[in-house]
C-alpha cells in the first residue's frame, strides 16, 4: 500500500503563472472575492482589426482569389494537466484535493480553418488572412479552447513583412483553491490578447534571417487576478537550405511582468528567459522516384530550451530557476497536391532549481504527446 502525503491543494504556493499554454463555473452568490475586477477589457481595436481586413479584401477582390485550408486533427497527451510525480500520486491514490481531474490523460480533437487572400499590385502582394481554431479534450471538457487569429502580409522578392492579432479567450490550466480563504477550488483560467509582428530577408540564394516580436497581455479569471501581466518577447534567427535538409537557429529573449500582485498584496511572479530553438528539415522526397513528385514525404527535428529565472524575491519565488526542454520530431506526408498529412511527437520537460522544497516537489515534470491531423486546400 502507497502511503501519500496529503498536501493541500488550496495553497498559493502550488499556483503556477502560465503565459505560454477550458464548461464555466457556477459560483454561490454568498462566495466572497476578493478585489473582483470588472469583467470589461478593452476591446474597441477589435472591430478596427477587423474592418482593416475586410476593407483589403474587398479592394482586392478583382485582383485575387480567396486561398484556405481546412485542418482536422487528434492530439494525445500523458499528462494533459503537467502535473508533477507528487500531484500524479494523489490523484492515482484518490485524494480529495485532485478529484477535479477525471483522467491525468487525455484525448484532444480540433479543427483549424485558414483564409488568405492575396491581393497582387505590381511587384508587391498584400495578403490579408485569418485563422479560427477549435479543440476540445474528451475527458476533461474544461479544457476547451476558440482561437482567433487575423494577419496581413506583404511580400517582395527579397523580404516580407508581417503583422497580426491574436485572441485567446479561454485558456484552461489546471485547478487551484484560490487564496480568497473560502477552501474552494477554482478553474485557474486566462484569456490572452497577442500582438506580433514579422520581419523575414532572403539576402542570398539559400539563406533567409529573420526576426519578430510579440507584445501579450494575460487576464486570469476574477480568482486569480493577481496573476494578470504582459510579456514581451523578442527573437532573432536564421536559416540555410543545404541540397538535401534546411538547417535552422534562434535565440529569443522573453520577460513577464506580473502587473498586479502588488495591488493585491501577493507575491511577485515576474520572470525573464532565454530561449534557444534548433530544426533540421529534410527536403521533401518523393515515395518512389520523378513518377511521384506530387506526393512526398518530409521529416523534422525540432529542439528548443528555455532558461526561466524568476525576479520575486518571496520564499515561493525567490531563487527559482526553471529548464524547460522541448524535443519535437514529426512526418509531413504529402497525399495529393491538395491533401497532407502530418504525424508529430512532443516531448516536454520542465526541470526545477529552489531553495523551496515544495517547489522542487510540486513543480517538475513531463509530458508526452501524440498528435495527427490532415489539411486540405482549396
């Protein structure tokens, strides 16, 4: 018999700001927030982004023709929940303080539409674009997202350009007690506006640098608010097509700035990072000679590591120190020249450096994760 620790799981200390990662809760009136926040944002360049796109599309609607692609997909993860080995124990052993997880694995299934419309005018193209995702996890239907994304591209021979706005109204992590004193377990949720913009040069045959940059603010739910913050995150990389595989690198530095746990007197979860990304592309090879061009197969390789140092100076914060390393590998088969699909396999791991015991405990794990998905163009 398996003797565990019940560790409770209403603590601040197991909260986790998650700016990088789903059935809605019905509260007792007589449940006490603390400092509740208007659930107003600000929201009126929304229908700015918006007109700008459908303005582009009508002005080039004698010019171009409307381009999409419809993705449907399955995703399998052992760890849907990024629990740590002690978190997994509990719920193996029935604790009381984990039985808002009905599975620690779970089924993910998502559709993903893209529209572009290319609007040629001498030696530019202007492509205004949108993208809508939707995916639901099977068992734990909390977990649930509706994505949105809206872009304008312009290409030239040499470079291209790239500006977009992302919206993410529901993202779903886990459950925590909030710190409220009611004992209550909540749905620890964010929504997350994105801003991004692209640079992309092609100075010479073969080799192309590129650059972005991305602006997010995150709003968790009113239990949560002192987790609210921006990040910001800046990148640089290139890449080189030898004649068989395309080698790619890149370096970005990411910070998070926890706005309002000082108004809220909690602890400061502000974090800076480094982050490294290497891929090796294959060249698309046909299955069997010149006769089969037209379907392909073409694998990959992706690693990455990110390098989290945490700013707050409190005995859950203070010294802590993540390594969180991604290892991707995956297979485009190319059917038909409208018809692909993809095979991938995600592993993560998060290793954890503190001087808090409980953060060693409560903070490290894995994850695997299966996914395959099929895309059409039209």
């Amino acid at each position: 018999m398996i003797i565990v620790e019940e560790i409770s799981n209403e603590t601040k200390s197991q909260r986790e700001i998650y700016p990088d990662q789903q059935k809605d809760l019905k509260y007792p009136e007589e449940k006490k927030v603390r400092n509740p926040r208007s659930l107003t944002r600000k929201k009126n360049f929304r229908p700015i982004i918006l007109c700008l796109c459908l303005v582009l599309l009508t002005l080039g609607r004698a010019y171009a023709q409307l381009e999409g692609e419809l993705s449907l997909g399955a995703g399998y993860s052992d760890n849907t929940f990024q629990m740590s080995d002690s978190d997994l124990s509990r719920w193996e052993n029935g604790s009381s303080a984990m039985d808002w997880a009905e599975t620690t694995d779970d089924l993910n299934l998502y559709a993903k539409v893209d529209l572009a419309y290319p609007i040629p005018y001498r030696w530019w193209t202007f492509t205004p674009s949108v993208t809508g995702t939707i995916n639901q996890n099977i068992s734990n239907k909390e977990k649930y997202r509706t994505d949105s994304i809206a872009r304008i591209r312009i290409d030239r021979y040499y470079w291209s350009v790239s500006a977009l706005y992302g919206y993410y109204p529901h993202i779903y992590y886990r459950h925590y007690t909030d710190s409220d004193g009611t004992g209550n377990q909540e749905e620890y949720t964010y929504s997350r506006n994105l801003y991004r913009g692209d640079l992309i040069v092609r100075p010479i045959k073969h080799f192309t640098a590129f650059g972005n940059i991305r602006y997010e603010d995150l709003y968790y739910n009113k239990y949560f608010s002192e987790a609210d913050g921006n990040r910001f995150t800046s990148e640089i990389g290139a890449r080189y097509h030898f004649p068989a595989f395309s080698l790619q690198g890149s370096y970005a530095y990411r910070s998070y700035d926890n706005t309002r746990y000082d108004e809220l007197n909690d602890d400061d979860g502000s974090y800076e990072s480094n982050v490294y990304r290497g891929v090796l592309r294959m060249k698309a090879m046909p299955f069997s000679g010149e006769s089969t061009k037209n379907q392909s197969w073409q694998p990959y390789l992706e690693l990455s590591r990110e390098d989290r140092f945490y700013q707050g100076d409190s005995q859950w914060y203070g010294g802590r120190e993540y390594c969180i390393y991604n290892t991707k590998a995956g297979l485009g088969l190319k059917l038909h020249p409208d018809w692909k699909l993809s095979l991938d396999y995600l592993h993560i791991f998060r290793n954890v450096e503190s001087p808090n015991e409980s953060v060693l405990r409560l903070k490290e794990f894995s994850e695997n994760r299966l996914s395959a998905s099929v895309s059409y163009k039209f």
